[in-house]
C-alpha cells in the first residue's frame, strides 16, 4: 500500500462522518436528466419538442405538437417543419400522417431513415432492412447504426446487434452522453429478453453513470432487479419512477410486483394506473393503444374488449409485434385457434423474438 | 415478466435530440458571428483559424509564432476537458516549382501527386494540448528532433519551457481577442448562404445552405432572400424562419438605386469586434521543429481537434448510485481534484481540423467528410469544379466594377449560377485563376531578404490544407499567416487578373482593400469589403493577440 493510500484509509472514517453531517445541509447536485430538462422549460418549439421527446409525458406532446402547428401557420411548411412533424407524428405511432409529410420532402438520409422506421412499422420487413442496410453502409452515423442493430435484435441475430450498437457508440463523443447512455439501454434490454440479467444490469448501470437521473434507466433497472429478485430495490426504484412520471405502464408494473404482498395497494395502482391509460388513449389513442394492451394482458382477468384492442393496434401497425399481442388477446381470450394462425403468419416473416418463441413454446403445450 | 415496450418510439426521440442539441463543428474557417447553424451551440471543438509566421524579433534566432484559435466555450479563458487539440507542424524545403506550361490539368495532377507523396510518409511532429479541471494545460511536443517532452502550464497565463535541447520555448493557452477581423455576414451574403440568416438546422438538407442562387459581390436585383435580411445578432441569434422556397433567383441583371450605383454584399464592418476566443500560441525555435533549419524553409502546420469518445468519458465518471458510492467518489475527489490529463488518442474523435483560412467555408463547404486537413488531396479535382462554381459568380462581379478578373466568363454581364461535376470542364475557365502568380501589394514588405522566392498561385495554396510559412518571408499571406492579415479581402482578390492592371497600379493582394478604388467605384456603400484591422491592436511581444474582452465571465491578464 503506498503513501497516499495509506492517507486515504485513514482519513476515510473522518470523511464518512462529514459526509452523513452534509447530508441535510448539502445541495446535491442536479442529475443529467433535470439540469437538462431545466434548459428545455421555454415555450418555444424547440424546447417544447425536446422536453417532450426527453420526458415521454403526453400532455408535454401535445404542448409540441400545438407549438409546431402554430410555427406551420406562422411560417410555412418549410422542409424542416415538416421533418419535424413527420417525426412527431412517427412517434406518437400516426403512420399515414408520417408518410403523408414525407411524401413532401427530398430524399435526404434524415427522411430515408424515418421512411425505413415507417416501414418497419407497418411490417414491410425488406424495405426496412434494405434502407437499414444501405444507411449503415453510406451514412454510418450513430443513429443509423443503431437502427440496423435494432432491426437484427428483432430478427434474431442478437450477436451482430450488439456489435453494431457498440459499433454506434464508438460514434458519439463525450458531448452526446444521453444518446450514449440511450444505447447502453438497448444493449441491456437485448440481455434482458434474453433472461441474461447480470449483464441487463451491468449496461443499465453503465448507462446511468453516462446520464445521471434519466427514468427510462431507472424503470429498466427496476425492471431486471425485480428479475433477479432484489425486489425491495426494484420497488424503491418503480417508486421514484412512477412518482416522476405518472407513466401508467410503470404503475402496472409496480402493482404486478406489489400484488401478493401488498394487495389494497397494488389495486389502487392498477386503478390508477386505468385511469392514466384511459386519459393517455383520449389524447393519442394510437401511441397508448400497443402500451395499454400491453397492460390488459398483465392483468389476471381478460378484459372483455380485449380482443376489439389488439385487432385494432394491428389496424394502425401492421407489424409482427402487434400481432404477437392479438394472438397473447386471443390466447387470453380462450381462443387458441385463431392465436396459432396468426403465430404461423409471424413465422414467415424474419421476427425472431424470445417473446415469440415463448408463445410458440406455450401454442405447441396445448 | 414485463414485456419490453416498443422502443422504436425512443428510436426516433433519441435521434431527434441528438441532432438538436449536440455540439458538432460548424467548421467555421475563419469563425462566424455566431454558431451558424440554429441547432449548434458555439463549442470548443470548433476552430477558428490557424496563425503562422516567423517572429519578428531575430534577436534569439529563427522562431516560429504559431497560435490555433477556437470557440471560446465553455468561456472565454475556460477551456472544454474534453477536447484535445492537435498542432502538426512538418518543415519541409521550399517546393520547386515544375517548369514549362503547367497550367494544364495533367501538370496540376502531377503538382497534387508529388505534393501527397510527400504529406503521406509525414513523419513531422505534433504539439499535443489537453486541460483539466484545475485550469491547467499539459503540451505534449512529440516526435521533433529537438527531443519529446511536456510542460503542465497554467491556463490564461504565458509560460516558458526549456526543451531538452536546451531550446526556450513559449507557450500561453487560454482566451484572447479574436484576432480575425472580417464582415462574415457578407461573406455569407455573397454565397447566399441560408443558415447565417435563417433558422436553419445542421441536420437538414444541405441545398439549405448555399442557396441555389448565383454567387456574388453585387446584391441581385430581386433576391429578397439575402438583399434584405439585417446581419444576425452576435451569439445564439433568434434569426427569423426560413420563408418557403424555392430558394432560387429569377433575374437577369444587378441590382442598382436611383443614382445607378451597385449595391456591394458586404458592409465592411468587423463583426467580430469585442469578441474572444480561446487560443493555444506558441513561439518555438525553427532548430527545434526540423534538423536541416537551412534548407526547411517551409513550416507546414495544421490544428485538429477531438473529442473525448463518449465511452472513455463514461470511464471517467464516478458510479453514484448507492450512498457508499456516494461517499466513495467525494472521498476520492478530495484527492485526485481532477488534475489528470488524458492524451491518449484512441479514446479521442476527430472532429474539425484547420489549415488555411476559407478553406473550408468556401472550397470544401463546411462538409464533415472533408474535415482532412494537410490529407486533402483527393478534393483536388473538386476544388477546380468549386472554384468553376464561384468564378461564374464572382467573376462577373468584378467585370461590372471595372477591374479584370481572372476567370473566363464569356463576357456574361451578371453573376450566373454553374455547377461543374468534371473538373475537364471547369478546367479551362479557371485555369489563369489557379496558375497566375498572386502579386504581393508594393508597399508590403515580404521578403526581406529579397530572396528568389517565387510568388505563390492559387493552385500552391489551396492543397494541401496547411499554413504553409516560409522563413525567409515575414509569413505575411500567402507565405504564412500573420495576425494582422486581411486574408478575407485577399482571398477575393484571388479572382482578379493579377497580370493586369487595377486602377492605375498591377492588380494584387490588397487591391480590394484600397478605399481610393471603392472611391471611385458605382458602388455603395464605398467601403473595402473587410475592416482594415483588428478592433484591439496585437502585442509587439509573446503572446501577440491582444487580451480579451471583459466578456463571458473572464477578465484575465
């Protein structure tokens, strides 16, 4: 032991008592996420666009959408505003709105790129892959890259995404730390699906080292802790989320773990939870739908508009992972045979998906 | 368990931010008014201009000043932790010339190629920079023969260092005045470059940038879109939306006022007065950088910068989640205070690299992929097809002023919008531009010593992308760069017809900056296109550029 560890061990005891004395006089310093979200508090499109993609909140959407709206009015559809609505109008799952701006714009990689993600959407697997592919190959940036890695993630090829998503991270410099801690994200919900929980944590913790306070860590944290059975932790952790963000999936997910234990509790989160979801579906009824399906499967009972839901989330994206969910619906729902055409017709295309192998698993158990 | 949810919807949030808010280089060479693009915040990565020549002062031997300016960012005298910044430096004898007619493309090839075999096998030296948290700089001088070694200095302050040779060398990193003095808004008003007026952004699509509109001195008669917009505010401008297009000119002359005077795009005015940087400046003996200081006339040197990869940032940050992490890391701060210094080059991204100035705002066009520094001679055949692109509306321009250009436009009376995609093409319009001997001004002095130094073309400047300061000049532009250059106005003068004669005298480097000529031209206002000099006069002694303005938080030395 040198010198100057020797100092430290001795000075530690000394420091420690400092430190727990600071604890109530001490301002702690400000996560990544707030000291950032503070910069986006303005009225202005820019900052209500940022903080709505950065808190996922709908009413904040909303806020974006009407600020957005007003500059078109204002200034005209100018290439830039419309990328911005199509991309608005991608993430709150609106595909033909998406597709109808960027039918308007030039082909630029930012509208190649959107046009591939609408793709993937709507299921057209060999559009997007192409355009994934050529992306990577011309414009290897960050987001390109982990847009292909995402595709193979969801196509079976789980190596290879975890490559091109370290291959994206090499990208980003000390300045693009969210994005960064974004892929760390996917890297870990990849291990996650996988049942490889110790290494789900490992890129979560990574990834919040990289963005300090960011819920969308902390809920995937929750997540695998409560998979690894540290559920005190995962509860704190869901907790502090739901508390943030009044996101009504996570109330669900912290009911479903509360449920044996603590029961009153646990139903007064599903109910709010319903509530969330119900005001979620009256402002973008084709964002919350895929998520509030989600919720009713969770649930013990079928609910009766089970089914009427998942058919219906296809309608809007006709792609394997709402399809996955009708057949779950109409697994739920008693109705075996339908669920197993509809897993038939996912085998056909490239989707490869632990979850779909569970269910296929589960089908052939019948 | 849980299912996981759709995060393709995180997908495209992540992505969109990103592409607002980070930090990338506008690759402003020389700096603009402000980060151009409305999407990118003035960052440390960004530079400005690269400053060459050799000191002045003889009296302790042949010394190189060399000083690489960027964005003052964070602050004025603070300089960002992540960023390292590279200096390059290669002394190399004096190019000769090849003899007989060499103004064909195959000649110019062959000039481009004996150029690139000699950058490829550079073996020259490197001033490495990084900073950390306590203000400190550590300079790095690697791979020179007067031996490695590194000197941690304190930031905004001058220092020596003695190198192992024995050799006193001078070093100050931190802010100063920006010694670049120029009207950039009119620059960009001659380009009709759209993100310096409007909002626009660094992802959207590059016709958004030079606006498909003929290039020009003379305001257009008509073109709304950059006749009118007033110059934008200093930093982070609210500049007024981009009106819908399209974005192109339907004249057919320039635009005169009641008394039949043109009206010139530029206004003369330094809009970067009162403005700092941040600077590394150094003063180091030529015997230092090379072995042969006789016949190493040439200091070739180039700046980079790079950023820290996110990864070995992240390396860096202590893990605080849990109360013993907590403690841990404030334990370990109390000892460690940030005073470390990361060089190692593979944990760093390059993202802008500066040589000449307009280099890359006017031939490579800001283009991430051509941020190549001295290794830019694969653009050789799209600097002919870019200098084609200009001449076809600058050329005109000066016609319509009374003053011969270089550039054969075929008696055209107004500037007209041409691309070229085969350099064969453009070749024969530029060809005097790129091979005419640019005259020095006669009341310069530039070669002291009345040396046989031939006087430099458009075509030795631009490749490679290097400060290229020969030692036996006073490094005035094109044979260095001095502080007190007007490099914007000499950089237009390339274009006149420098075997002429221009009001009464040969056409040469400063010509355009004469107010007698604009005097006397149908133009208003009646102004040289670029101030005249630095708003703060420079040092006679080390550190040379002036002390900073009292702006940003700083108000040092």
């Amino acid at each position: 032991m040198n010198g100057r560890r020797l100092v430290m061990v001795a000075a530690l005891p000394a420091a420690l008592v400092a430190m727990i004395a600071m604890r109530g006089v001490a301002t702690p310093r400000p996560s990544d996420y707030d000291a950032e979200l503070a910069r986006f508090s303005s009225a202005d499109l820019r900052n209500r666009y940022l903080r709505a993609t950065l808190t996922g909140d709908f009413g904040d959407y909303r806020l974006a959408e009407q600020a957005l709206e007003r500059e078109l009015a204002a200034s005209g559809a100018s290439q830039a505003l419309l990328l911005a609505r199509a991309t608005l109008a991608f993430k709150l799952h609106r595909l033909p709105k998406a597709k109808r701006d960027l039918a308007l714009l030039p082909e630029t990689d930012a509208v190649r790129a959107l046009r591939a993600d609408v793709a993937l959407m709507e299921g057209r697997y060999a559009d997007a892959a192409r355009a994934y592919e050529s992306l990577a190959a011309t414009s290897p940036s960050w987001d390109n890259l982990a847009r292909l890695a995402y595709f193979k993630s969801k196509t079976g090829d789980v190596a290879g995404a975890d490559r091109l998503y370290a291959a994206a991270q090499d990208e980003l410099t000390a300045k693009e730390l969210r994005s960064y801690a974004w892929v760390e994200v996917q890297r870990g919900v990849m291990r996650f699906e996988h049942g490889r929980y110790a290494g789900a944590l490992a890129h979560y913790e990574r990834a919040e080292r990289a963005y300090s306070g960011w819920w969308l860590v902390e809920e995937h944290r929750a997540e695998v802790l409560h998979g690894m059975g540290r559920t005190r932790q995962a509860v704190a952790l869901y907790r502090k989320v739901v508390a943030r963000t009044r996101n009504p999936e996570l109330f669900g997910a912290l009911a479903a773990i509360l449920e044996d234990e603590q029961p009153e509790e646990a139903r007064a989160l599903y109910a709010e939870a319903g509530r969330l979801f119900a005001e979620q579906m009256r402002i973008y009824p084709e964002a919350a739908i895929g998520h509030a399906l989600r919720f009713q499967l969770s649930r013990a009972d079928a609910a009766p508009e089970l089914v009427a839901l998942a058919r219906r989330n296809v309608a809007l994206r006709p792609n394997a992972e709402a399809k996955l969910l009708l057949a779950q619906a109409y697994l739920k729902s008693s109705q075996p045979a339908p669920a197993r055409a509809i897993i038939a017709e996912i085998a056909t295309t490239p989707w490869r998906t632990p979850e779909l192998a569970r269910l296929q698993r589960e089908l052939a158990a019948r | 368990m849980r299912q996981s949810r759709a995060l393709l919807l995180v997908v495209a949030s992540a992505v969109l931010i990103v592409a607002l808010v980070t930090g990338a280089a506008d690759h402003n060479d020389p700096n603009a008014v402000n980060a151009i693009f409305s999407d990118n915040r003035p960052n440390g990565a960004d530079l400005y201009d690269m400053f060459g020549h050799p000191a002045d002062d003889r009296s302790r031997g042949e010394n190189v000043v060399l000083a690489l300016t960027f964005a003052d960012a964070p602050q004025t005298g603070v300089l960002d932790t992540d960023v390292l910044y590279r200096i390059r430096i290669y002394p190399t004898p004096r190019p000769v010339r090849p003899s007989g007619d060499n103004a064909s493309v195959s000649s110019y090839v062959a000039y481009v190629r004996a150029l690139k075999d000699r950058f490829e096998t550079f073996k020259g030296g490197e001033v490495r920079v990084t900073t950390n948290a306590k203000g400190e700089a550590k300079l790095s001088f690697v791979g020179f023969p007067g031996g490695n070694f590194a000197a941690v200095v304190k930031q905004n302050t001058a220092a020596a260092a003695t190198s192992p040779g024995g050799q006193r060398i001078l070093m100050y990193v931190g802010g100063r005045d920006d010694a670049f003095f120029n009207d950039l808004p009119g620059f960009f008003r001659s380009i009709n470059y759209g993100p310096e007026f409007y909002k626009v952004n660094l992802t959207q699509p590059e016709d958004l940038r030079e606006m498909p509109i003929p290039k020009t001195l003379l305001a257009l008669e008509g073109n709304g879109l950059f006749n009118d917009p007033e110059d934008p505010a200093e930093v982070n401008p609210d500049k007024p939306p981009l009106p819908p297009g399209p974005y192109t000119w339907k004249g057919n002359r320039y635009y005169k006022d009641e008394k039949g005077n043109y009206r010139f795009v530029y206004s003369g005015r330094d809009a970067r007065a009162g403005l700092n940087v941040n600077a590394i400046i150094l003063e180091v003996p030529l015997a230092y950088f090379t072995k042969s200081p006789r016949t190493d006339r040439v200091v070739n040197t180039w700046g980079e910068s790079w950023v820290l990869k996110a990864s070995d940032k992240v390396d860096t940050i202590p893990d605080r989640s849990g109360f013993t992490d907590k403690v841990a890391a404030w334990f370990s701060n109390m000892f460690s205070g940030d005073g470390s210094f990361d060089e190692d080059l593979t944990h760093y991204k390059r993202v802008d690299t500066d040589g000449l100035p307009f280099s890359d705002a006017a031939l490579s066009e800001r283009h991430d992929d051509r941020q190549l520094g001295a290794d830019n001679f694969r653009l050789a055949p799209h600097f002919i097809n870019r200098f084609g692109h200009l001449g076809w509306g600058f050329g005109p321009s000066i016609t319509a002023l009374g003053l011969p250009t270089c550039f054969d436009h075929s008696g055209v009376t107004v500037s007209t919008l041409r691309f070229y995609k085969d350099p064969l093409h453009a070749f024969p319009r530029v060809k005097r531009c790129f091979f005419q001997e640019l005259n020095m001004p006669p009341g310069v002095v530039w070669n002291p010593k009345r040396l046989n130094i031939p006087l430099r073309r458009a075509a030795d400047i631009f490749i490679p992308n290097v400060n290229a300061i020969d030692m036996d000049t006073t490094g005035t532009w094109p044979f260095g760069r001095r502080f007190e250059d007007q490099v914007a106005t000499r950089f237009l003068s390339v274009f006149l017809d420098h075997t002429k004669s221009c009001a009464g005298a040969p056409c040469n480097l400063e010509t355009l900056g004469q107010q007698s000529l604009w005097n006397a031209a149908p133009i208003e206002p009646k102004t040289p296109p670029n101030p005249l000099r630095n708003d703060k006069p420079f040092l006679r002694n080390f550190p040379y550029m002036a002390s900073p303005w009292p702006a940003g938080g700083y108000a040092g030395q």
